[in-house]
C-alpha cells in the first residue's frame, strides 16, 4: 500500500535522526529537545560534539524562522509553496549526505566537516518540521513521537474504560489508526538507519535525500490529483 506524505516524512524523519546520531556522535538532527540531553553527557564525559549539538538549537530556530518567510514569498514568485520547501529539505539532505559521505567516518563531532555535515541535515529536518507545521497541521508529527503515542495510549485507555459516545469511539478509533501508523512508519526508520550505518556506515545517508525526492514526487501527484477531481 502506498504511504501518504506524512508517512513517508515519518520514515525519512525516523531515519536521519537515528543515522546522525549514530555518525554525529548523538547528534539528534530531527528534533532539538534530545540533544539538550547530549550536550549535557558531552559536556560530563568528555565526548565530542557538544559545539555541534549547542549550535543545533539556533540553526533548527533560524530555519523554521525562514521557512516561514520564504512561505509567504514563494507565491509571487509563482511557485508552489509546500513542493518548493519539499524541494529544498531534499537539496539539503543530499548536500549533508555528500559531506558525511566525503568526510566520514568523523573521529570527532566538533571537526569543522562533521559540523556543516550535522548542521546542513539539521536544517533540513527544520524544513521537514515547517513543512509539516504549515502545511500538514492535521497529521500527526513526523520527527518527534512522545506526543503521538501518548495520544495513543490516552485513546485506548479511554476505549478500555467505555461509555463514550459512538462517534467520539469512532474518532478514537481513527486517531488510533492514524497515529500508530506515524510511530511505525518513524520507527521503521530508525530500525533500516541502524540496520544500514551497521553494514555501510555514512553510506546510510545516501537514503534520505532519495526519499525526500519520493515525498515530492508523491506530494506533486497527490496535488494532481485533488485537482483533477475537483
């Protein structure tokens, strides 16, 4: 069955993060709050990557921030809004994929390379989270699943207990389906990361650019298709 958009985010998500942590020396390249966590054992043990993880934060904020500019300066350039931010996460990833590609295995996360590298793939991941605040708001999340799967857990407890009214268990219901497809599509990602940097190291990240070119691929007949339908 062919995965919707946000799936395929998910997937893509799930495994740029897993990849640059495990090449970036716990670098979380998707989200921001984990590497708060990181920069703390960093700074505790002596590990590399703390500069790295600290300029992650102000990187993710600076591209979200133009993102939203460059939404609203996109349509009078006659350009499609959300394929053109598709677009770019994929250009991107395939230039932090070529850096880790060119410059890994990295010894050393605070190296000028394994930096850019982290960098460049952060701020495609800040893209897909714009992408997916503006344009996909009813979807769930595609790079941070604590509040999906406790919305899935609140759910069937709630299911457990009974008494609702038949179409709040019916939206329960779908939520259920909807969400749990998101932490199996993000999980699956993590799972073929770390079953592919094992084999191949920072070969893995020749995966993510092609994926993000699947999502504009898939976004592009999706738009068709709602239009030919209307």
């Amino acid at each position: 069955m062919k995965p919707t958009l946000p799936q395929l985010m998910s997937l893509n998500g799930g495994f740029v993060d897993t990849a640059g942590f495990l090449a970036l020396h716990g670098l979380f390249t998707a989200h921001v709050t984990g590497n708060f966590v990181t920069i703390g054992a960093a700074l505790v043990h002596g590990t590399s990557g703390a500069l790295t993880k600290l300029l992650a934060l102000p990187v993710f904020c600076a591209v979200v921030m133009l993102a939203r500019l460059l939404s609203y300066s996109l349509p009078g350039l006659g350009l499609p809004v959300m394929r053109t931010m598709l677009v770019l996460k994929a250009v991107l990833l395939l230039a932090g994929g070529v850096l880790a590609i060119l410059f890994g295995p990295f010894a050393d996360g605070d190296r000028a390379t394994a930096m850019i590298a982290g960098l460049v793939l952060v701020s495609a991941m800040a893209l897909q989270n714009a992408v997916h605040r503006i344009h996909l708001g009813s979807a769930p999340p595609t790079t941070l699943m604590t509040g999906t799967t406790t919305q899935v857990m609140v759910d069937l407890a709630d299911l457990m207990r009974g008494g609702q009214a038949p179409q709040d268990k019916a939206a329960a219901h779908a939520r259920i389906r909807r969400m749990s497809a998101a932490v199996a599509w993000f999980a699956a990602g993590c799972a073929a990361a770390a079953l592919i940097y094992a084999r191949w190291d920072v070969w893995c990240f020749a995966v993510p650019p092609v994926l993000a070119a699947l999502a504009v691929v898939l976004q592009r007949s999706t738009h068709e298709g709602d239009a030919a339908a209307r």
